[in-house]
C-alpha cells in the first residue's frame, strides 16, 4: 500500500473480533462440516464418507417437500408482509402525539418471544375453546388446525404477520420520515397524483430500508421452527413440516447426525444464495 | 403571467398568536409586476421563506389575500395556482431519466405527448441539458439537477411565477456563478416572473432588477439595487447590503442642527418635523467616509487590504468608523480626521430614513 505504514499491532486490536467470531461461527460450522461427511456410530466411533450424505439429502423427496413446503411460506410471508407493512407506515401520522403512540403499538409485537407468539395462537386459534377459532366455525367455516393443512396454514402465517409485519412498518416508517418536505411539495407543485408520490418518491425512497426489511424478513421466516413446532409439530401429517423442522427431526429425533449435518449446510447455502439474489436485484441499480 | 398582490398578509405559525414576535411575518403589502426580476432578500429566519411559501400557496397566511391578476387565490392549493418552484436542496424523481423528470408536469396535466416532446427538447436546449436527456436523474451533480427543477417549471406554459428558495446552497462556488448567468438570461428570454429568495446580497443584487429586504418579518425597503446602495430607507438595510456596510452613527438633533461628536453634520435630509425623544442616527457608507485633517477626529484602529481599496478601521469615542480608501491613497497612522459626504449623508430616526 503505497504512503502506509505497515502496522502489525493492528492484528493485536481485531484479535478479540477474532476468537469470538471463531467461537460463535466458525467452529461451530466446522463442527458441522465435520459431521456431514462422516457416518456416526456410538463409542465415538466415526468412519468418513465423502459427499454420501450430501447426495442423499440433495435426492431425497422428504427435502424436496420440505424445502418446497419452505418456500412457499417464506414466499406467502414476504408477499403479505412487505406490502401491508408498507401501507401501515403510509397511513401513520408523521407528526403530532400519535406518533408514539403508533411507534409503541407497532413495536409491542416485536417484544414478544417466539414460543409466546406460538403459544398464545395455540390457544387463540384452538376451534372449540380458543376465541379465534371458536368465532370462525361459528361463521360456519370449518376450521380445526390440528386436522386441516389449510387450517394450520392459515393460522402460521396469521401468527408470523401478527409477530413480524411491525418490523417492516417501523423499517418503511423510518425511510418515509428521512424523506425532505420538499419532494412533497415540489410533487404537489408538479401535479403528481397520490399515487405518483408513491411510485416515483415515496418507493425510490424507501428502497434501501425495505431492501433491509425483505432480507430479514426472508431469512427469518425461512428459518422459522418455534412457531410450527408449538403450534402442531410440524402437523398435520407434513403439512407444517418446514426446513428447520424436518432437521430438528432427523438430527434429535432420528439421530442421524451426518445426513443432518449435510443437510444444515445445503440449508444455509440455499439462504446464503437467495438472500444474495434479493440484495444484487434490489440494489442493481444503485452503481450506476 | 400574472401580476400578483399580498393584501394585508400577515403569518404566525402559533395557533394563537400573542405579541408580535409571534408572527413570522408582520403585516404587509406587496405587488409584484409580471415579468420582473425579483430577489428576497434578508438573514436567515426574517421570514422570507414564509412569504415565498405564502405566495407559491404551500402556506396559507393567517390573514390577508393573495391575488393574481385580481383574482383571490388564498384558499387555492399550490398545483392549482400555476406557479413553479426550486427548493433549496435539488427535488429529482431519483428513477426517472432527465426527459421523463421534465416530462412529468406535462404528463400528469395530461398533454399530448408530441407537444411533451417538443417543449422537453425546447427547454432541455435553454438549459443545456439536451446531451443527457436519456441519462439517469439521480446520477446528475448538483447543479445539474437543480438545473432539472428549475425546467419543471419552465417546461410549462402556464406557470405566472418561478420562485427559487435559496438555489445556488448546494452548488459548487465556481458553478454558482454559472447558474446564475444562466438564470439571468432564461429570465430575459421567458420574461417570466421570477422571486429570487437569498441571504446572499450578492446573488440578489447580480440577479434582480427588485430587491425586496427583509428584517424580522417585516419589508424594510423595496427597490433598485442602486436605491439600496445608494438610498437606503432603514439602517438594517444600509448595514445589511454593501461589504462593508454603512456606518451608523448616534447623532443629537437640535436648533444647530445635526450633531456627532460636537460637530455640526451636514446631511442629504433634514428633518421637517420636531424629533423629540426619538432615536436619531446618520447613515454613511464607508465609501462616502473622506480623510479631512479639520474634520472630526478620529483614532485608526486597523487597515485591511480588499484589493483595489484598503477598509480602514477608525474610532471616534465610543463609535466605529470604517471608510475606503484607494490603492496609493497615504493611510495616516494614529489620530486622524474625516468628513462625511453631504450628498450621502442621511438621517435616520427610530432606525427610518426621513423624508
């Protein structure tokens, strides 16, 4: 580096980033990239088998179901999120006394643990006692998610929009508040339409929070477990039985550490690719 | 086109105003002829972006009216009022390109496209921005993108009035000077009606043919850049505009006449009324401050160099006294004396030019 001067000291001071980012990523993942290419027996015994489990996953229609099972959700969350999220934070109040209070009502979802959120649509959405699903077969609908894949669905994605939808309002909410009085006016003066403000302002504007907010809603809900685990179990039948549940199934239930370890990689190699494509798509235009 | 009147305008941005530091804008009456050049001028909080807003009707005023062409507007929004406006930090539509930026008034009023086409390509040439047409707005400098907002609202035929809320902050010093040329000579070609908000005097005196000042919510003078110059009707504005500005002087009033430091002072306005118990003041610029060894004595404090001419600092008593003196012109050292210009010289009562 030409004009630099060469620091070693400089290694002293990101040290401590690096033993903690070794402790909590990297041999972790090295633990599991050693399982996935070794067969497991008791005794601590191991014998090493090369991609076999990588193959077996890869060709196995239980994956296949259950990744296709994934994407359909994280795809259904994203559609129903993004847009309602959006449209929450077009309609809060920019100024005045209300604004706290939205921020506080918008943010109180956000504060509740996983488990709880499953826990209380468990009981909310139970058909003969819980006060959701009670009201709906009383409408004459015939609901009932521990018996119906509809059912259990419905009441999973009703549960992640309830937990999660405030994350993107607060993330589009804060892009709007950034965006300078004088676009506003310089539309109104310009004859823009409502809906001109929004495509050519309000959406240009908001793109890089709402890039942030489809990444993080996209992995979370890809990795979803707590929710479909409290409410069914992954049931009925396979109908809830998302990634991460299926592969707390086959590493704790079945045991099979390598097929499970094998797995957990293509799963994370399979976020790690889309969520590259969704920033290289939303931010394309950016370098220009 | 249209000449525009503020009747009785009057502006607090309280819901009840109480004293009249509540109000951002005193009452006022102003015309603006169609088709003239004119700058806002002023320090920053005396109220001139809330009488532009007033105008280009994004505020409505507490009281008053605001007619064009004799007809009342001050209930009409500002996309219904026919006027244009460039903000102080550049407005582009980020995703469009430059052609689609100065397309939009025209195609959200519903133009036919071969008419869009030919006023985009007629404007786009006035502002030298034909070679980029097809470029993306958000990838233009600065000057080059309030280039854009000013075409929005050239590119339209029926606009009265083009307000400009400090446009040149954001540009390049060397840039800032081009723009302003070129806003001079669009103002001459269109004949539009332009209102130039600055606190800059300098952009104010180069642009327009008015200046309106303004101090603390109130109009202290409108005029000629000359008139400001040379006739400056409130002490702010003689201080306010020149570089440096005019020497304010406490002065007493009585049967001998006018009088600083125990000398009689003549003046360009003597007083035709009794001025008693009233603030009296003499106003001369630095320019109009001549050396007189048998004038009043002064002390010289500094000299500094601006070029063609040297600012001398001088004191006498309690009060300062700057004058210019040009270049080969001996400075004295120490005590000095001066006069003051007859012809140049006024009297201020209560901050007032008498007349």
């Amino acid at each position: 580096m030409h004009g630099k001067t060469q620091n070693q000291m400089g290694w002293l001071f990101v040290l401590p980033v690096v033993a903690l980012v070794a402790f909590n990523a990297v041999i972790p993942l090295m633990a599991v990239v050693n399982y996935s290419v070794q067969e497991t027996f008791g005794n601590n015994m191991f014998f090493f088998e090369g991609v076999k489990w990588f193959e077996q996953v890869l060709h196995s229609d239980r994956f296949h179901a259950s990744l296709g099972r994934q994407l359909v959700f994280s795809g259904i969350i994203l559609a129903i999120e993004v847009p309602l999220g959006v449209a929450i934070a077009l309609a809060m109040p920019r100024r005045g006394v209300w604004v706290s209070v939205c921020l506080v009502l918008m943010a109180l979802p956000l504060l509740i643990p996983w488990n709880v959120v499953g826990a209380m649509w468990n009981i909310f959405a139970l058909p003969d006692i819980g006060m959701l699903g009670r009201f709906i077969n009383d409408l004459g609908f015939n609901f009932n998610y521990t018996q119906q894949p509809i059912s259990a669905w419905a009441t999973l994605i009703a549960m992640d929009v309830w937990h999660w939808t405030s994350l993107v309002v607060l993330l589009a909410y804060a892009g709007l508040s950034a965006i300078p009085d004088a676009y506003y006016q310089a539309a109104k003066i310009d004859g823009a339409s409502a809906w001109a403000v929004f495509r050519y302002i309000q959406l240009p504007k908001m793109r890089r929070v709402l890039t942030i907010a489809i990444l993080l809603r996209f992995m979370d809900s890809f990795n979803i477990h707590t929710e479909p685990f409290v409410l069914t179990g992954g049931g009925p039948g396979n109908a809830t039985t998302l990634l991460s549940i299926d592969l707390v199934k086959i590493a704790l239930g079945q045991f099979d550490l390598g097929p499970a370890a094998a797995m957990s990689i293509i799963y994370f190699l399979i976020i790690l690719l889309l969520s590259w494509i969704f920033y290289a798509v939303m931010t394309r235009d950016e370098e220009q | 086109m249209a000449k525009i009147n503020l009747e009785n305008i009057r502006h607090s941005y309280l819901k009840r105003p109480q004293g009249p530091q509540d109000w951002a804008l005193q009452q006022l009456d102003l015309e603006w002829t169609d088709g003239g050049a004119y700058a806002l001028l002023g320090p920053s909080g005396c109220g001139k972006t809330t009488l532009l807003n007033i105008i280009s009707g994004l505020v409505r005023p507490s009281e008053g009216r605001v007619l064009f062409d004799g007809i009342d507007l001050t209930e009409r929004p500002a996309d219904r009022r026919h006027i244009a406006q460039v903000f102080q930090f550049p407005v582009v539509y980020d995703t469009m390109t430059v052609w689609e930026n100065l397309a939009f008034p025209l195609r959200n009023r519903g133009l036919a496209a071969a008419e869009i086409e030919q006023r985009v390509q007629a404007i786009a040439q006035m502002l030298d921005l034909t070679e980029m047409l097809q470029k993306r707005a958000a990838g233009l400098t600065a000057d080059g993108k309030q280039k854009i907002s000013l075409g929005r609202g050239l590119v339209r035929a029926d606009v009265n009035v083009i307000m400009f809320d400090e446009p040149l902050t954001v540009i390049d010093p060397h840039l800032k000077w081009q723009l302003r040329s070129k806003l001079k000579e669009l103002h001459q070609r269109t004949r539009r009606t332009m209102i130039y908000v600055t606190h800059d005097q300098t952009e104010a005196l180069t642009f327009a043919e008015q200046v309106v000042v303004m101090h603390e919510g109130s109009v202290v003078q409108v005029g000629s850049p000359i008139d400001l110059f040379e006739r400056p009707r409130h002490t702010f504005v003689g201080h306010f505009i020149g570089s440096p500005g005019m020497n304010i002087l406490p002065c007493e009033v009585g049967d001998g006449g006018v009088l600083f430091a125990g000398q009689r002072i003549d003046v360009e306005n003597r007083p035709t009324v009794p001025l008693n118990g009233r603030r009296t003041e003499i106003g001369v610029r630095p320019e109009f401050v001549l050396l007189d060894e048998r004038g009043i004595p002064v002390q010289i404090i500094k000299v500094s160099d601006a070029g063609r001419y040297r600012i001398v600092e001088a004191r006498c008593g309690e009060n300062p006294i700057k004058l210019l003196l040009e270049e080969g012109v001996a400075v004295p050292a120490g005590n000095a004396g001066v006069r003051f210009d007859p012809a140049h010289t006024r009297l201020y009562a209560d901050g007032q030019l008498l007349e």
